[in-house]
C-alpha cells in the first residue's frame, strides 16, 4: 500500500520536460561538463542523475547521480566522472569515443522534477596527411593517408590549378578502425591525367588537418626520373667545349652558375654532331 501511494505521488507532481537538446563536445582523452540545468536558484534538491537511454528507449544504464539520503554508486564511471549537486552538472574525463550519444538528466525537487537531454559529440584530430606520388609518361598516382582521428572523415583532395573532373578520378578510398581506441585511419587514391595540361600542385586534408603540397605531372621531373644520371650544368659545359676544341670553333660561352639539372644525354648529341 505505502508503495502505491508513493507512485500516486510522482504521477500527481508537474513533470517539466524540455524538448530541446543541449550540445557539447569533448576531445578523445580530455575533460567536458554535462550540463542538468540552467536553473540553479532552484531549492530542496532531492537528487539528481545521469543516464544513457539503451536501444529503443529500455534499459537506460546509470552513470552518475546525487541523492540528499543514501550514496549512489556510479559502478564503472567511478573513477572518470564527478558530479555537483549544486551546479546541476556532471564532469566526465578521459573521454572515449564510446562516450558519443545522449544523456538524460533527472532533477527530482521537492514540489517537481524535470529532464534535460544532452547531447555529446566526441571529436580527435586527424594528424598531418602525408602524400605519396608516384609517376609515369602517362598519369601520376597520388596517395593520401591520416590516422588517429574521430569521428570518420572522407579526405578532400585540392588540386592546383582546379582540375576538370574528367581529368582525375578516385580509384581507392577505404579507412580502418582500431578495436581498440576505436580512432580512424583514412586513405585515399586518385589517378591523374599527365596529359591534361602542365605540371599541377596537389595537396589534400582530413577533418581540417591539412598536407603540405606536393607537385605532379611535371614534364621535367619525369625526364630527370627516366633519362639516367645528371651532371652539374657548369661541369657540362665544361666538358663540352673540351669535345670542340681544337676541331672546332667554340662559341663564346656564358658559364653562369645553375641549379636546374642538365640531362647527360645532351653529351651523346654532341658527340655524333
């Protein structure tokens, strides 16, 4: 009987629901506050918890709470969360990405009791993508590749002059999860077409973490790859007018310093001139 009066009692109190959600964010291993309510000159507190609603509504699991006459045991938040009774929060720490989702606060007063719902959203930064080109006569492979963040991001390709879409296409993206901090590695491929026009500038970016800029389809870059070893420009004019003279006149040379690689097949020309 004294139960049933009891359940008649909470029935019959004004139940304040709010349907709007609060936002807040927490970084992987770092701290956020989850805030109950801004109506803290509210008296005769009576408790106060935290809990997750489960799928579909049933079986919320309890993460923390304050009671005016008994203690509340939080279980496995016990060492990551602490709340204030008289701030109407909850502080959670060594955030996880598992920690993503919506909270319920009840707030149980002598003459009422209300539910806030909060919504967390947990973010880790991407670190620096890091490019890697490789290059025929025809197209260049270009690959990008991130790891460590949340929640997954898809990796945005930027390319220098912009490019037609029919001129690079996207032949691999996949990313991976690890089971045990639950962070994203992302990768991703494109194929370029060298023909397209001159040498382009690439650089890619993850969640706003971005890459350095790398170049490719650079006609020079590929003849220095595919035309064999290189000497010193001064060296080879050096060496050239030694295969002139004395048979024939040599022009009047400028032999101004120079750091662009001349290709060696230069020498194999004259040679048969």
């Amino acid at each position: 009987m004294v139960s049933n009066r009891c359940v008649l009692f909470l029935i019959s109190l004004p139940f304040l629901q709010s349907k709007d959600v609060t936002m807040v964010i927490g970084e992987v291993g770092g701290a956020v506050t989850i805030p109950c309510t801004s109506d803290l000159f509210e008296n005769h507190l009576v408790f106060m918890y935290v809990q997750r609603p489960g799928s579909n509504g049933n079986n919320p699991r309890f993460i923390n709470g304050y009671h005016t006459k008994k203690r509340l045991d939080p279980k496995e938040y016990t060492n990551r969360t602490h709340v204030d009774p008289r701030q109407r929060t909850m502080k959670l720490w060594s955030i996880l990405p598992s920690d993503e989702g919506l909270y319920e606060c009840h707030i149980q007063y002598q003459t009422k009791k209300k539910q806030e719902n909060i919504q967390l959203n947990v973010t880790a930064n991407y670190s620096i993508p890091i490019v890697t080109v490789a290059c025929d006569n025809v197209s260049c492979l270009v690959t990008c590749s991130s790891d460590s963040g949340y929640p997954r991001r898809d990796i945005e390709w930027s390319p220098n002059p912009p490019l037609n879409q029919s001129h690079w296409r996207v032949v691999n993206s996949s990313d991976v999860t690890d089971p045990v901090s639950m962070l994203f590695s992302v990768y991703s491929s494109i194929s370029v077409n060298c023909s397209s026009g001159p040498r382009l500038n690439l650089s890619c970016n993850v969640g706003g973490a971005l890459s350095q800029e790398h170049t490719v389809c650079d006609i020079g870059l590929s003849l220095h790859n595919n035309a064999g070893p290189l000497i010193p420009g001064p060296l080879l004019l050096i060496f050239t007018a030694s295969l002139h003279s004395p048979w024939h006149p040599v022009p009047k040379l400028s032999l101004r310093p120079t750091s662009r690689p001349t290709q060696l097949f230069t020498r194999t020309l004259l040679i048969h001139d």
